[in-house]
C-alpha cells in the first residue's frame, strides 16, 4: 500500500507538474498573443505617423522650392534694376555735363565782350559801325558779321 500511495503521489506530482507546466504555457502563449497585438497596433500608428510626417516633409520641401525659386526671380529682376539704374545714372551724368557746358557757354557768352556786338549785328549793324563803336579792327568786324549774320562786308 505504500508503494501504491509513493506512486500515486509520484503521478499526482508528476500530473502537477505537467499541468503547472501546461498553465504556464498557455499563460506564455496568451503574453505573446498580447504583446503581439500591442505591438501590431503600436506599428500601425507609427506607420500612420510616418504617412503624415512625409506628407508634411513633401509639402515643406515644395515650399523650399517655391521660396528659391522666388527668390533667384527677385534675384535676376534686382541685377536687371541694377543694370537699368547704372545705364539711367550715365544717361544723367551725360546729361548733366551737357547741361554746365551750356551752362558754361552761356556764361562766357554773358561775359564775352563780343556779346554786345552780335546783338548790334543781329540788329543790322555795319563794319563800320562795328568798328567805331566797339574799336574793333575790320577783320574782328567783318569775321563777327560773317559768324552771326547781318550784312556782307564790303
């Protein structure tokens, strides 16, 4: 009888044993499937999040492109501003040289002492008159009628 309750108590141990094992197994097996699950949701957000970072990453990169793109416009439109403004500042520095030396030849026109005999030929003056008036020589008079018109000298 000893021996029938050793081996019951060898096979109820091994029985518990087995079924320690058994519980621990499928308790394993239930983790698993539970991590597994956890994990296959967490990769479904990270994908989703992937999607949505590169959707983000495509439009910041179209506006990089757009803003260089711009930019290099603004770029060629300045250089050819500056361009135009070079060539307007010699046009003014043309202009305004012309304008002293008509400024110039107005004032030694103004200040010559022939001024006032090219009037008097313009208003019909002689050599001879020239020549009393302003003590000029008769080549001085007859160059002067001929430069600024009037009468034919004799």
């Amino acid at each position: 009888m000893l021996a029938l309750a050793n081996t019951l108590t060898n096979v109820f141990n091994d029985n518990v044993v087995l079924i320690g094992f058994g519980i621990m197994l499928v308790a394993f097996f239930i983790a698993m499937l539970i991590a597994l699950i956890w994990l296959s949701r967490l990769v479904w957000r990270l994908k989703r999040d992937s999607a949505n970072l590169i959707t983000l990453v495509d439009g910041n990169k179209n506006d990089v492109f757009g803003l260089c793109s711009a930019a290099l416009t603004v770029n060629e439109n300045t250089a050819i501003a500056h361009e135009q403004l070079h060539d307007l500042k010699q046009q003014l520095a043309g202009v305004l040289d012309k304008i002293n030396e008509l400024q110039q030849s107005q004032l030694v026109n103004v200040d010559s002492p022939y001024n006032v005999d090219i009037r008097k030929i313009r208003d019909g003056a002689s050599i001879d008159e020239l020549m009393h008036q302003s003590d000029l020589s008769y080549d001085e008079a007859a160059l002067l009628i001929r430069l600024h018109g009037g009468k034919k000298p004799n």
